[in-house]
C-alpha cells in the first residue's frame, strides 16, 4: 500500500507576515533579517504588560476582497484569504467546474475571530443582546478562513480546519499532504493565519507570563535561543501552500518548488501550556517525519525551529532536536524565524512552511536575530543574526502548540 502513495509538491505560495505582505517582500525580509517588531497600534495598550507586538502593516485587501462582503469577515479570515489567493495565483492553476470537487483547503487556526468575539461581547454588555451582530458566529469560529477561502476561489474538495493552538497550520499542511498522498485530492490550498493581537488576547498571554515584556527595548525582544530570554512576542498573518501530487501538477506543467516528503504528529499528554520534559514528545514528532520521509539525520540540511524566544520552549526544542537528529544536530542550521516576524500562534506553521521552500529555492538560510548571549542549555547552530548562502536539500519545520500538540513536516528540493 504504502507503495502506491502519490508524491506531493508544492506548487504556489501566499504570505501576509509582519515582514512583508507578499511572498517576494517576505524572502526579501528573511534575507535581511528584518525586525517585524514595534509598538502595538491596534488598540490602547497604554494599561497592558506588554506594549508591543508583530503587526501586520500596510495591510490593504482593496481589489483583493469585495469590499462589502469582507467587513463581515474577522481580520484573521482576511489574512487567510488574501494569502490563499496568493498562493493560487502563483500556481497557476485555474479552478473550475471541471476540477473543483478535487481541489481542498484546510486553514488552521489557533483562536480565530478573538477580535470579533471581544468586540461583540462588549455591544451584549452595554447594549444589550438585540445589539449583537448576527455575523458575530461565523466571523468568530476558527473553520471560517478555510470556508471563506473555498467560497472564494470556488473549491469544493475536503474542507476541514485544524484547531491545535501553535501546531495549526503545520497541521493543516500535513493533513492535506496525507490527503493528496491517499489520492483524496488532486491539489490542497494549507496552511495557518492568526490574527490574536487584541486586548484579551495580548493579556491572557501577559498574564500567563509567556510573552516578554522589553518594553522599553521591544526591538531585541523576541530573542530566540539566547541566554536573556524572557518570553515570545505576539504576530499575526497567514501563510498558505498550494500542495498538488506530482502527477497533477506535471501534467499541467507547474512551477514546482519543493515536495513535501514527511509529517510526523504527536501529543506529549503531559500539561496544558508546558512542553514535556526533555522534549520527548517534539523528539518523537522528528522522529515520525524522518521514518515519513525515508530520511536519515545525515539527510538533514536545515531545521526551521519552533523557536519561541520563552525559556522552555528554546530549552526543550534543543533537547528534541539533539535526541531525534543525534551527533548530527551539531552540524545542521538551526533557526527561528519567529525572532524577526514574532510568534503567529495557529498562522506560524504557515508562514514557516513558506520559510522553508523558500530556503531550498533560493539557498538559503534565514537567520536568528537578536542572539547576543549564547545559553549552556542551547548549544546547537542557530545561525546568529545574519542569513547563510547554502543549498539546503532536506529541511525540517517544527510547530509545537498548547495541549502538547507537536508537528514536524519535511520538505525536500524536487529532483
């Protein structure tokens, strides 16, 4: 059985990050290890902990979306949209009556319309419910970027939304590849977006004392890896893949990027926010991806790490990636992109699958900045602060969520 599995490639690339809004600004960030980091402007944070954020800037979807229809959207679905439609036009691929009940999304999300639900439990609060808007319920559910992007681009194949807090859009990527492996599907429009810098969402976090609060030096404040540490900065935006087996993309004659060759899932079943110790169960979800993709730790050329910048994650993602890629992880690059654009909760998954085609595509490897103080727990390559022309075959992407959720997807360049 496990023979007659299709191979799956990625064929089209959308991104709406807080370092570009389309894909060529985003490798342009990446390459320059731009800093997406800056005062929060969505709302008063005057009162809060913590005052900054990873804004998406500039974010205009005029000519994009129907003006009408998107003001009945939460921010987060218009992310997702705007960068599935990316995605599809970079493609190439027209969707029609002819294909489209073969043609799927799944967007995962890992809160979805927080704004919408903050906003409108005020109006039921002070107005009363007569007041509350009858979009609020499809605006608020997290399944509402992968409905509207197939209301949008007319697909009608397998439709789900992945819910696993951080790990959502890894999840979403590799449950459509396991779907287009199966022939389920001839092409997956996947990924994440997130859009969760709202005043509940940045004090629920500041309260559970996971975000830093370098107010004062909000530029150097997502700093993965580094020994100074203290907490991971809050982004927003989305990223989407178009996935197609090679058959389907070959016999229309695709740009082909990478293919996607392993996913491995797993729970650590041990706390809600914290990892399970020592990393076994990121280690086990490396592991799964590597038997996945027939790949051996030798094969590795780079791992893009979940990377928070909070003082668990960094110390257990180490500790998973040593046990999983042994003598080997001492060799490989390692970095978090999460250091320039923040952490996108349920959207990085999305944006760092782009990540990574990018690297194979362009050979190279995006940097961490921020790194200043090397941390005796962290002791691996983390590409400090500038990026690294290389020609990266295999790459790993890590996700790791809330619950214990871990993810870990392998690409490689198509040959």
């Amino acid at each position: 059985m496990m023979e007659n599995l299709h191979r799956v490639v990625i064929t089209g690339l959308g991104a709406i990050t807080p370092i570009g809004n389309t894909v060529k600004d985003y490798l342009v960030g990446l390459q320059s290890g731009l800093n997406g980091v800056g005062p929060i402007t969505l709302f008063d944070a005057s009162k809060h902990a913590c005052r900054f954020a990873a804004e998406v800037s500039n974010f205009d979807p005029t000519g994009i979306l129907e003006p009408k229809e998107s003001k009945r959207w939460d921010r987060f679905s218009k992310f997702g949209v705007v960068a599935a439609k990316q995605a599809l036009a970079d493609s190439g691929l027209t969707i029609n009556e002819t294909n489209a009940s073969r043609i799927g999304v799944i967007i995962g999300s890992g809160v979805g319309g927080l704004l919408t639900m903050e906003t409108q439990a005020q109006v039921l609060n002070i107005k009363g419910p007569g007041r509350v808007s009858p979009f609020t319920v499809p605006m608020m559910i997290p399944n509402m970027a992968t409905g509207l992007t197939a209301i949008a681009l007319g697909a009608q194949g397998p439709s789900s939304a992945v819910s696993t807090a951080c790990a959502a859009g890894s999840n979403a990527i590799g449950d459509s590849f396991r779907l287009l492996q199966l022939g389920k599907a001839d092409a997956m429009i996947c990924g994440g977006a997130e859009a969760s810098i709202t005043p509940l969402g940045v004090a629920g976090f500041s309260s559970a004392k996971a975000l830093s609060f370098r107010n004062e030096d909000h530029c150097s404040a997502s700093r993965p890896f580094d020994a100074d540490r203290d907490g991971f900065v809050i982004g927003e935006g989305s990223g989407v893949l178009m996935l197609e087996t090679l058959e389907h993309a070959q016999k229309r004659g695709a740009e082909i990027y990478a293919e996607v060759i392993g996913y491995g899932s797993t729970c650590d079943a041990h706390h809600i926010t914290a990892p399970s110790p020592e990393g076994i169960g990121g280690a086990k979800a490396i592991k799964e991806a590597l038997q996945d993709g027939k790949l051996n730790p030798e094969d590795v050329d780079y791992v893009n790490a979940h990377g928070t910048s909070t003082p668990a994650n960094d110390r257990n993602e180490t500790s998973a990636i040593k046990t999983a890629l042994g003598e080997r992880s001492k060799q490989i690059p390692i970095s978090s992109t999460k250091s320039m654009t923040g952490h996108l909760l349920g959207g990085s998954g999305g944006i760092e699958a782009v990540a990574c085609v990018l690297s194979i595509k362009n050979g190279l490897i995006p940097p961490t900045i921020n790194y200043s103080k090397p941390d005796p727990d962290c002791d691996l390559d983390y590409v400090p602060n500038n990026a690294r022309d290389s020609k990266p075959n295999v790459v790993l992407s890590n996700s790791f969520g809330f619950g214990g959720h871990n993810v870990c997807l392998a690409f490689r360049k198509m040959t």
